[in-house]
C-alpha cells in the first residue's frame, strides 16, 4: 500500500541526491521536485480516496503488539496533505532563493530529511518512533535554521537546538514512563490499557507531554526560542517551520495523545485553554512592536498557535472544527507572508520595515499576494482566516466561555492593526526605492500565487456539502476520542 | 609547526600494527550482529576508531592520502540508500517494508536471521564512515577571528 | 526506589546544567547529561529481579530475562544523542569563529 511510501521517497530522495549530486544543484533540484510532486499527488490521493476508514500497515510484517505501526485516517492524510502543499511550494521557491545564498546541493537533502521526519510523525502509530521521526525532523530543522552562515542565524540555531533537545529528552522520559506503566509503545494497546490503571499516571505523564510537546509547538512559556530560529531562517525555510513543522511535532502529536490516547482529560483541556489564550495576546502583543518583518511573523506564529490550542480546548466538535480549519489555514498564509518577506529581503537587501517602500511599483506580485495573506491573517472575510476564526469564537461561546471569545476577538483585532502597519509602512511606505537588487523570477511568484489562491480557496472548506468530506472526517477522528483504539486495532491492514 | 605530523615513532608504530586488529574486531562485531551483543551500530564506532586512531597518530594529511575522504562521502551515502533498498525488497518480496525476505538458516550460524546480517553490514559501514566523518570535519575547522 | 531518586537527581543536575551554566562547552556537557540520565530511566524501568541478560545462546536454558526492548530503546537514543552533540558542537565551533567567544551572555545579537 502506499503509506509506507510517505517516508520512503524524501528519504530515498535525500540519500541518492547526496550519492550522485556533485558541485552543482541541478541534480538535487530536480530530485528533490520529483520528490515533492510525488508526495503532494499521493497525500492528495490519500485524502480524496479514504473516507473514514482507517488503514493500519505494519512495517516488517510484524503484527501491532510486537511490532511499529503505521495509522492512516482522515487526521493523518489532512495533515499529510498540508505538509506536502506547503514543501512543495516551500521546495519550487527555493530554487532561486538558496541560489541567491549559495550552490549547494545539500540544502536539497537537508530538506528531503526534514519532510521526512514530518511525514514519519505524522503517519507513525508508534511512540518511539514517533520520537525517532521528531528528531530527525529537529536535525534537519536546526542545520537549516544555520543555512545562511551568518552569526545571528549560528546564534538562533544553537538556542533553537538546546531547547529543541532538552524537550526531546522530557519526551523520551514520559515515553519511558508510558512504557513502564503499560509494557507497550503501540499508542492504540497504551490508550487501551491506560483507562485499567491508576488515574494518576495519565496526569503525570500528561504534564510531562505538555511540556514537551509545548516547547515543540512554542506555545505561550515556552515560545522563547521560536522568534529567533524562525526569523533567521532562510525565508523558505521560515515558512516551513513556522507553517507545519511546529503543528506537525507539535499541534498534531498533542492532538493525537490528549485526545485519541488520554481521551481528552478535563484538566488538560483547560490548560489548553488558558495556554492558547495567553498565546494569543501576548504574541500578539509582542508583534505589534516589532520593526523586522520576518520576526513579526515569527511572533504572529506563537499568536495563531493559541487560536488552535484554544479551539482545541474548547473540545466541542465545532471548537475542533476550529481548531482543525485554523491549522490548515494557518499553514497556508504564514508561509505565503514568509515568502513574501523573503522576496523583499532578496529584492531590497532589508527586513526593516521602515527601510520598504514603493513596493507596489518594484514588485507587484509580491505586494498584492501579501495583501491577501495579511487579509487573511486578520481575519478580513471571504479569507480564509475569517471563517476558522469565526468558528473558534462561536465554538467557545457555545460552549459558555465568553471571556476566551473576548479575548480571541481582541487578539484578531490587534494582528489586524499590527499586519495594517506592515502593509502601511512597509508595501506602501514613503521610502523612495528606485531599483532592487535582485529579480523575483518566476518560480517565486509561482510559489506566492499558488498560496494566494489557495488562501481564498480553501475557505470553500466550510460551504456545506464540501465541509462533510473534507473537515468533517477530520473533526469525527478527533471528537470520536478513544474509538482511536477499535479503529487502529481492528482496522483494515493494508500490508 | 609539525602540527599535522602526527605523534611519535612508538604511538606510529603501535597504531600501524593494532589498527588492522580494532578494524577486525570491528567487522566481527558486525558481522555477529545477530548471535551475540553488538551489530551495527557498535561495530560501526569500532571501525571508525580504527580510523580515527590512524588520525591522531599519523596526522591529518597522511590520513587524507591514505583514505580518499571523497569516496568515504559515496560510501556513507550508498550504505544509507542500500538500507532503503533492501527495506522496499521486502515491499516486493515480503509484503511489507523490511519484511524479512531471505531464509533464516539455522539457529546460531553466522548465515542466518534473514535480512539482519545485510542490514547490520549496510548500518555497520554507514555508522563507521558518518562517525570518522564527523570527527574528521570538527576536527579540520580553522577558526579564524571573526567579525 | 532510591535508584530512581538518584536517577531523577541526574536528571536535575543536566538541566540546572542547561539552564545556568554561561559556557556554551558546559551547556552542550549537560545536555549529555540530561541524556546519560533518561537513558539511566530507561535501563531501570528493564530491570526485574533475578533476572539475566536477555540474550539466548548455544545450550543456555531457557529463564527468566530483564526486559529487551528498553535496551533498544537506549540504543537508538545513544545514536541520537551523537548526533545531537556533534550538531551543537559544530554550531558552537562556527559561533566561537563569529563572536570569538564562549560566553552566551555575550552572544546576544538576537534580541526583542
């Protein structure tokens, strides 16, 4: 079946561009787009063909207790689907940008590595393996974060590599307290077993999870890491990071243990809810200050993470609804307004906002697409951000939380004064700029456009009719809680 | 001056004869991966002991000339895509990836256990050559002063 | 149960390392601690009483053995952990080349 091909090609991928690249990128360029159109066609699939059935795979033909576990269903194939839309993009603006830094074919292979570590999170059913993929992920994450060579991005990717380990050992410690309670790793036999034994454990190691997991995510304490690796990243990279690796290690694996694993503890659900909260103003708070573009990005990503978490904590189906719809759109205006600031940076030579202006005349396409996503982000209808916003606050005024839609709503006026300052000073600012340094070529654009259809798009997710087969499997998986454990045990095997 | 001359004539000497000895002992913990403690990855940091002793006792241009650095690049590259190959073999012949797809042989012979005794070999010759490799690049920075 | 204490205690140790040491050597020793100490957890919660390694050989009986698979478990996290430190030892080579320090309280361009 298809599912172990997920981590097969990106690895396969990065390995054979390292054997045959030699000075050169053209090799590893169009390896690595093969690569990345192959996994955007298969997710796509994926996506499109299973309805609600979950399929299991077993790697090396060793049944589940004894053995890793692939898990597909509708959770896993959404979020493969925005993963592999956002590195393929990611991938296409590349081409010119990294040429603009350097000709090397390992950024290619480093990228390959990074999808597959995301890709092996998300798909594995397994707790160490799920570990092992994170990690292989991070390592990727942190040489890229360094790509530039410059001091300040060696400074970003050192912090960003010690907060990344010290959170993959607390990982690795509640993972060793999950075995030793249950005597497996398999997450369906752990959520099976887990409800027999003493309430305490799932407390513990909860506390743990969140922890880790927290840190993975950069939600509110622990987002400390997360402006500096996240700005000083090449701008593909940035939107990589900010767009789906932090919700790949860290919104869907939290999803997928507090819910499929623990079944949704009351406890847990109300720290999502003060977490998510606190991220979004303060995040947003810290944003509205800033003056360099990609960092004031890098701050919006820790606001629009606590949007997800709060619609998580909320835990109604329409609150997960939210949740779910804001993580795919998400995905895609963050890493488009990080394109964005990656051309001006490449055209100017300058992140500075007040150093912009006359962007509209040197680069139309950049200017209008960031118009749409700035729009989106501040949740301006018919975007997309708009409708996941909408549905977070109804969800949490259903659910008889008023405060916390207050506070939403406050936070998605403030991202809407703060993104009116980088469209006022900087795409219409009075900086008269005769020339740019650099061309935009057509791949960039081609990138940039591509999200900005997307960002209108894929607010059709929530018309009826579209909403029952693309969100609504997604938020059924999740709301459905422990049923997790009949799926992925008695599900269909695809070996 | 002679930093990259390496040590004295006993550590030369010594090195030039225990060398071949750590690089067997290596590839017995490779090759029994499966039957005792060990396997690849042990066996892999023991060859790349064998070559980092070589480093630190003949110095950093012997070794370049005596190991072609470029083609221990290929080799740690080609043993990773090995791996992937013989895990979709087990796709194709298995049914599943890394599907056992060889005989298991007897019980305690060194041919035996299926696929683990290539997989050991691909995994001990990509962890000798990454870890010399890695050694090799931090060891080889020049620090020049900075802005 | 003293064993866990002590286990725990290492563990405290690698991250009081990590969060106030100024050396970046010294934070990338006690990252490895904060590893040899989850490792150490792992180890223990194999461990069964009266028990022997868990490896069958030529004409051995057949008894009670401590738990495999954490073992391997600490295997694959010892690879990890290699690759962790000789990523940060790397930035911290190229950081020294940078900032011709060490001193973390004095590599601070990012700010804000």
């Amino acid at each position: 079946m298809i599912l172990p091909y997920f981590i097969i090609i990106p690895l396969l991928a990065a390995f054979i561009i390292s054997l045959i690249a030699g000075k050169k990128d053209n090799w590893a360029v169009i390896l690595s787009v093969i690569a990345s159109s192959a996994l955007l066609v298969l997710s796509l699939f994926s996506f499109i063909s299973m309805k609600e059935e979950t399929i299991t795979y077993s790697m090396s033909a060793w049944s589940i207790p004894y053995g890793i576990v692939l898990v597909q269903d509708a959770l896993t194939s959404f979020i493969l689907v925005m993963v592999s839309i956002i590195s393929f993009t990611s991938l296409i603006f590349s081409i010119q940008y990294i040429r603009h830094l350097s000709m090397d074919w390992k950024y290619y292979s480093l990228f390959m590595l990074l999808v597959t570590g995301m890709n092996g999170v998300i798909i594995t059913g397994d707790f160490f393996n799920l570990y092992v993929f994170m990690e292989i992920a991070l390592f990727s994450a942190f040489a890229l974060v360094a790509y530039g060579s410059r001091a300040e991005e060696f400074e970003a990717a050192f912090k960003y590599a010690v907060m990344g380990s010290v959170s993959s050992f607390l990982i690795l410690v509640g993972i060793a307290v999950v075995y030793s309670a249950t005597s497996t790793l398999t997450m369906a036999k752990v959520a099976q077993i887990l409800p027999t034994l003493n309430n305490e454990i799932v407390l513990w190691v909860g506390a743990i999870f969140m922890a880790g997991f927290g840190l993975k995510a950069a939600s509110m304490p622990f987002h400390a890491w997360l402006p500096d690796a996240h700005s000083s990243a090449p701008a593909p990279i940035s939107s990589m990071l900010s767009g789906v690796l932090i919700k790949a290690l860290g919104i869907y694996v939290m999803i997928r243990i507090f819910y499929n694993v623990f079944n949704a503890p009351e406890v847990f659900m109300k720290i999502f809810l003060v977490l998510g909260t606190i991220s979004i103003l303060i995040g947003v708070f810290l944003a509205i200050g800033q003056w360099d573009m990609k960092r004031l990005l890098a701050y919006h990503s820790i606001s629009q993470i606590g949007y997800i978490l709060l619609g998580m904590g909320i835990a109604t189906p329409l609150g997960i609804l939210g949740a779910v719809f804001h993580l795919f759109n998400h995905a895609i205006f963050k890493s488009l307004l990080f394109y964005n600031a990656g051309s001006v940076e490449m055209a100017l030579g300058t992140r500075d906002l007040r150093k912009m202006g006359n962007l509209m005349k040197l680069l139309p396409t950049t200017s209008q697409t960031s118009l749409i996503a700035s729009l989106s982000i501040s949740g301006i209808p018919p975007f997309n951000g708009f409708f996941s916003k909408l549905i977070i606050i109804i969800a949490a005024l259903q659910a008889g939380l008023p405060w916390y839609a207050l506070f939403a709503v406050i936070g998605s006026l403030l991202t809407l004064a703060s993104f009116m300052k980088v469209q006022r000073y900087g795409f219409k600012g009075e900086t008269v700029i005769e020339t740019a340094e650099n061309k935009i070529g057509w791949r960039m654009n081609f990138a940039m456009i591509t999200l900005a259809v997307l960002c209108v798009v894929t607010s059709l997710m929530v018309v009826p009719g579209i909403q029952e087969v693309t969100l609504d499997p997604v938020v059924k998986v999740i709301a459905n809680k422990t049923e997790y454990i009949q799926l992925v045990l008695g599900g269909l095997n695809g070996n | 001056m002679q930093q990259n001359e390496g040590m004295t004539l006993i550590v030369k000497t010594v090195t030039r004869i225990s060398v071949w000895m750590i690089l067997l002992y290596g590839i017995y913990i490779i090759f029994h991966g499966h039957l005792t403690p060990g396997g690849g990855f042990a066996g892999g940091v023991i060859v790349a002991l064998a070559f980092l002793n070589v480093l630190l006792a003949y110095g950093r241009k012997f070794t370049s000339d005596w190991l072609n650095i470029g083609f221990l690049h290929d080799l740690e590259a080609a043993s990773a895509t090995l791996f992937l190959v013989i895990g979709i073999l087990g796709i194709s012949m298995g049914g599943a990836f890394l599907a056992n797809f060889l005989t298991k042989g007897e019980l305690f012979a060194l041919i035996s256990a299926g696929t683990i005794l290539p997989l050991n070999i691909v995994i001990g010759i990509k962890v000798g050559m990454s870890l010399f490799l890695v050694v090799w690049v931090l060891a080889g920075f020049k620090i020049e002063k900075g802005d | 149960m003293i064993v866990y204490l002590l286990c725990f205690i290492l563990l405290l140790v690698g991250l009081y390392g990590v969060l106030t040491k100024r050396d970046l050597i010294k934070i990338i020793l006690s990252i490895g601690i904060l590893g040899y100490a989850v490792n150490l957890l792992l180890i223990l919660f194999a461990y069964r009483n009266n028990s022997i390694y868990p490896i069958l050989s030529k004409g051995k009986e057949i008894s009670p053995m401590v738990d495999p698979l954490p073992q391997a478990l600490v295997l694959t996290s010892i690879v990890i952990e290699l690759g962790t430190t000789a990523m940060l030892v790397a930035l911290a080579v190229k950081l020294f080349e940078k900032y011709n320090t060490f001193d973390i309280t004095e590599i601070r361009r990012l700010k804000g």
